[in-house]
C-alpha cells in the first residue's frame, strides 16, 4: 500500500485543503477536505495493479500543479472559529410575554428561519429540527458542527456552519452547497439567487458564486461583522461601524452609515434595512441612500430584530431577556420578558412571534393585540413544553456518491443533468430538453462524478444564469 498526503494552504487564505491519495492493490481511494476535518473519500477500482497506480499518479500530478505540496498531516492547525459569547440579564419588565409553546434544543440556538409550513431552527451542536407552526417535531438535520445560522433564498433553506460549510437542506438529505475559505471566520451569511455574502470576525464581506468559486472580497470599515443581508440592488453589511452597501457586482462601496454602537443584528424589508446596535437601538436604514429613517429605543445591547410585513411593525430582542415591539415612527408600544434567555434571532409571522434564546430554546409568543394586552395585565397563557418524539426522522449530509440513491429511468416529469468535464472543471449541464444547455446547474460538490448522470424533481432559473435543484437528487443509472 502506498499513500500520498498534500496540502494547499495560500497566506491570503483563499485555500486551506488537503488531498490524500491512497492506493492499495488495484484499489485509490482518495480523501479530501479542509486541513482539521475527516474530509470526503471517493474510491475506484481498476482493472490491474498498473492503472491503478497510473490513474493515482495522474491524479497527484494534477494537484501539484495546482500548487499542492507534500505535508505531515497535523502540523497545519484547523480553521478558527469564533463562537458567540453573549451574556443574557433577567429581563427588567413588568409583565411576561405570552408565550405558547417552547422547545429546548439542548444547546445555546442562533438559528432561525419560519416559512409558511415549517419552523426551523439550528444550535450550536449542530442540530437543526423543523416544527409545524403548533409545536410539534417534525424532523432533525444532524450536521457535523455547530450551526451559526439559518437562512432562506426562495424556496432553499440554508444552514452556515462552524466547519466552514454551508448545507442546503431543502430536499430530504443536506448537502454541503458552499466551502468556505479557512480564514474567513464566519459570523453571519445570507444567501440571494444562489449568490453566497459572508461576513466575519476581521470585518470583511465575501462573497461566493453559484459554483462554489470566490468572487470578491471588501475589507469592512470596522470589525466583527454580525450583519449581512442581500437583495438585487446591494449587499448590506454591518459591523462594529456601522452599517455599509456594496454592489453586488464587483462589491464597489455605494452608501456607509455610521449606527448609534456596533451592529449586532441586520434584519431587511424591500425598502430598509435595520440594525440592532450595542447601544440600545435598532435603526432603520433606506437601502437607496443609507439614511437613517428612524430609531427604536430599548433599555439594552440589542441582539435580534425583526418586523412585520412592510415594516409596520419593529420587534427587538434585548440582552435583557426582554422583547419590544415598536410601531413604524419608534413608538414603543410594549415591553414583556421572554421567561427565559434572551432572543439571539427572531422572525414574526402571521401574529407570531419566535424567538430562539440564549438557553437554547426555540419560543413562540402569541404577539396579537389581544394576547399582549391580556399579558400586560398579568393574564398569560401557560406555555407548552415541547418534548421530542420517541421516534423522529432524522438525516445526515450526504458526503459521497454511494449516499444517493439510484433509479433505473427518469421518472415522468423529472430532469435529467449530466456531469461534465470543462477546462479542468467538473460542471453539471441539463441533458433534458426544454433548457438551455449551456447554462451550468448548482449542484453538491461532493456527489459530482464525470460521465455521470443525475435525475432531480425539478430546476429553477435563476438570475445569474445558471440552474438550481429543487428536490431530490438521485443518480441515474
């Protein structure tokens, strides 16, 4: 048996990876991954000992031409990775929220996302459970570090994780969609039109294309960077100096606005967005100019925001253990605890409040004039302790292609993709009719093999001109 390690480790810290090649008999089986993780293994065997060892040796020559170097494995040191330290006070109000029903995850949870079926919610352990709207359990997403947070672009629900991953659980098994590079210590993410915007720890934006492949970078005004949101005329990005816009093309600076304390949290509408600051407020920000068009005034570092629809309502969540509610101007218009940690993240709809906390719960709140005003007076109703069910779907990402399932024949109505090799490149295209095959399909890294091809339920255009997968992926026959 002979084995072959590499590493590729660039100062600016675009590249953190390392590729292992082993060959025994007439069997390679390669590994690869981020410096510090298990990495994925892909294995192939040949018809006699000789190919073998000609395909492994192929395989490592095109590595070092891309500038790999033979290394000692575990000399290089894993990607840093900062977890939020926050401390969460008993709240100062009179009165408690009311809230409805709560479900502890078992560790401290920042993510959150609510869509017109499903809660979703993601902690530090790296689990990721989805709920009906009334509490019960539906499903548990089990991923390999602990969940920074969860974000929604259309139809596809993300996951930004502390491996430096970014895990698209639309369909029933995850898939890591996006690597991202070793230096980039992720604080936050959002995702539009299949465009990935990071921001870190330095202060920095990055942003990464649908191929998984680095665009630009922008060094931020301050650092520590909790706030990024996206839509089709900027990245707004928020930081210990406030809050600034960049082109999504290219990342010129269009509007920078310095906020009353560091940006803790970035919420957006179509026409604003808002920052929750260490400085006790959350501040409404035109996305045209960057003007600051109001200020909501909390008694705490604020750490989550939200609103609803348009704006007409401003929420904040304080590190207090407190939760407002504003009307559109900066009335405040009622003050509650939450009963329990403070709101890391928080999304309304539909009346609804929820809430996930510093103790690790996910908290829904009746906020309807009614509830809040019956909870003003000390009538609140008693809140549902959420327990996990004896038996409970659960799935974990799929790292190679022997985890997809296979099919025989495309079923009807589904579209066929292909795996391709272009310039060195592995790049899915469409093989059905009725595309366009020249555009490129968004597709898991981990499960792409050339000559390959796939079966899914269904594809999306999307701006950028590329497609994007909805549904299951199996692999065809």
């Amino acid at each position: 048996m002979s084995k072959t390690y590499l590493e590729l480790s660039q100062d600016d810290g675009s590249a953190h990876k390392f590729y292992e090649v082993t060959v025994q008999g007439q069997v390679v089986s390669v590994r690869y991954g981020r410096i510090g993780a298990a990495g994925q293994t892909q294995t192939s065997t040949f018809p006699t000992v000789q190919k073998a060892e000609a395909a492994a040796a192929k395989k490592i020559g095109e590595k070092v031409r891309k500038g790999y170097e033979p290394a000692v494995q575990g000399q290089r040191a894993p990607r840093a990775v900062t977890r939020r330290q926050v401390a969460s006070a008993p709240s100062t109000a009179r009165a408690v929220a009311p809230v409805l029903w709560r479900f502890r995850t078992g560790s401290a949870a920042f993510g959150i996302h609510i869509d017109e079926d499903r809660c979703w919610v993601g902690n530090q352990a790296g689990d990721v459970f989805t709920l009906a709207h009334g509490g019960e359990v539906l499903a548990r997403y089990q991923l390999p570090d602990g969940v920074k947070c969860l974000v929604a672009d259309d139809f596809w629900i993300y996951a930004g994780c502390d491996d430096g991953r970014v895990y698209d659980l639309s369909s029933k098994l995850p898939f890591a969609a996006y690597d991202i590079a070793a230096d980039v210590d992720i604080f936050w993410l959002d995702i539009h039109e299949g465009v990935l915007n990071v921001a870190d720890r330095a202060g920095r934006l990055t942003v990464i294309d649908h191929e998984d492949e680095h665009q630009w970078a922008r060094g931020g005004r301050g650092e520590h960077a909790w706030m990024v949101r996206a839509d089709d005329r900027a990245v707004y990005h928020g930081h210990t100096r406030g809050v600034t816009a960049h082109s999504p093309d290219g990342g010129a600076e269009l509007w920078h606005t310095p906020t009353q304390g560091a940006v803790l949290f970035g919420w957006q509408e179509d026409d604003a967005v808002y920052a929750g600051t260490a400085r006790h407020t959350v501040q409404r920000l035109s996305k045209t100019t960057g003007a600051i068009e109001a200020t909501y005034r909390c008694d705490s570092p604020v750490y989550s925001c939200a609103t609803s629809p348009g704006g007409r309502y401003v929420f904040a969540g304080d590190s207090a253990s407190s939760v407002y509610c504003f009307d559109r101007d900066g009335t405040r218009l009622w003050k509650l605890g939450t009963g329990g940690g403070s709101a890391l993240s928080m999304q309304y709809r539909d009346e609804r409040l929820f809430l996930v906390t510093t103790d690790g719960s996910l908290v829904c709140v009746d906020a309807s004039e009614a509830a809040v005003t019956a909870a003003q007076q000390g009538s609140v109703p008693v809140a549902r302790d959420v327990k996990l069910a004896a038996t409970l779907p659960t799935y974990a990402p799929a790292t190679a292609v022997a985890a997809v399932a296979t099919v025989a024949a495309a079923p009807a109505g589904s579209v066929v993709v292909e795996c391709v090799q272009e310039y060195g490149r592995t790049r899915i295209h469409v093989v059905s009719e009725g595309y366009d095959h020249s555009w490129n399909v968004q597709f898991p890294r981990a499960i792409r093999e050339p000559g390959a091809r796939y079966v899914v339920d269904s594809l999306h255009a999307a701006s950028g001109g590329f497609y994007r997968v909805r549904g299951d992926i199996r692999r065809l026959q």
